[in-house]
C-alpha cells in the first residue's frame, strides 16, 4: 500500500493565540477529514520569533520527520517573515523541502518582497480558515505556482488593466513604485540615468494628466504601487 504523503507544518507567530487558532483549524479539518483528504496535515513545531524558527527548522530538516511546510507571520518582533524565508534559502532549503506562505494583518503588504524572499504565497489574516488550509494544500501540491491572497490577485489585476489602460508601461509602473526614493536612488535601482529616470516620470505624468510627482504618489498609493506609509 503506498504511502499518504504528510504536511508537517511549523508555525512562526509572536501571538499565542494565532498559533494556537492555527494548530486548532489544522487538527480540526484532519479529525474531520480523515478518510476524505490524500494528504494529512499537522503541527510538528512553533515558534514566537525569526531567530528561534531558523534555528529550530536549520535542525530540524536533519531529522527523520522533518517539516516541510513554514507557515510564517510577516511581521514578527526581530525580523521580518519574508528575512526568515530568504535566511533558509540561502542556507540551501529548496522549495521541495519547505513550502513556505506568509501571513499578514497589513493592509498593503509588500508582496513582491514577500514572494522574492522565496515564499510560495501570501495570505491575509482576515481570510477564513477554509481559506488558509485550502492554501497550504495547494501549495503544497503545486510547490512551482505562487499562492497569491484572493482580494490581492483581484486588486493587482485591477491595477494591470488600470495601467494598461493609461498607456504605462511596465517601466513606468516599476518607477511609479519606487517614488518613495529620490531620483538619484532610483537610477541607481534601475541602473540607469537620472535624465532617463526625469523622462520616464514626464511619460508617466502625461500620460494620468497630471502635474508633478506628488501627485504621481497619490496615483501609485490608491492603486496599490505604494504602501500607504509612503504616501
């Protein structure tokens, strides 16, 4: 008889009560689902900060029954989830080791240095339970596709067709999330020059009909380029 393969997840939140939702829903759906579901699931470990998951997953992978799935709050008291991630990866932990999603209660979340740090996805914390374990199942049978929350697929789509629609082009936007930087510091970004930086912005500030950089901000912030921090 071939064996069921296993979710071995290890969670990383500062908050007890997160972690113990979590573990909750997990042992809930298991018991519940135990001749229905190909794949089990369960809690092998957690932790409260990035050092202490380094440390414990670093060991860990080394063992018999090592866990292969880092379910990961964004914001933890010593470093950010997405540093955890990418401390692992260096350290050589591939996707086919550890699935990696990470979880947040931001309202604008940066994702694309969430999913560059060598995560599998990102999820909201306002999402249901239903949400998070149908999640870590697909993730988890499809390690290659990234995992991206439901309204945050939606809003980015959104900014695509808003940006396509305008006439910007994938330069463009790359500038208008950047606008939190001096010109300077984006041409060293980009590698390119501070005039072409100055043309791109003219381009872009044509193209919306609008007048200066402020209000390019304010454009990047509503459709989502820019956190609201950086508004």
């Amino acid at each position: 008889m071939q064996e069921t393969a296993e979710i071995r997840l290890f969670i990383v939140d500062d908050h007890e009560l997160i972690r113990f939702a979590m573990e909750s829903w997990i042992k809930q759906d298991s018991e519940a689902n135990t001749e229905q579901k190909s794949v089990s699931m369960r809690v092998v470990g957690t932790a409260s900060n990035g050092r202490d998951a380094i440390t414990f997953i670093s060991e860990a992978l080394t063992s018999e029954i090592p866990p292969n799935f880092l379910l990961i709050d964004y914001q933890l008291p010593d470093m950010l989830g997405s540093e955890v991630i990418q401390t692992l990866r260096g350290k050589g932990v591939e996707t086919s080791q550890l699935r990696a999603l990470v979880m947040t209660g931001m309202e604008n979340a940066p994702v694309k240095s969430i999913l560059s740090s060598g995560a599998n996805g990102y999820l909201s914390k306002q999402e249901p339970s239903t949400t998070f374990l149908s999640a870590i199942r697909r993730i988890f049978a499809m390690p290659d596709e990234l995992w991206l929350n439901p309204s945050e697929a939606k809003r980015m789509l959104n900014v695509d067709r808003t940006l396509a629609t305008a006439g910007i082009t994938k330069t463009e936007k790359i500038v208008l999330s950047l606008l939190y930087l001096t010109n300077e510091e984006i041409s060293e970004s980009l590698s390119i020059s501070k005039g072409t930086v100055k043309n791109h912005l003219n381009n872009i500030y044509a193209k919306l009909g609008i007048n200066s950089r402020q209000e390019a901000e304010v454009f990047a912030v509503k459709v989502g380029l820019l956190p609201k921090m950086h508004s």
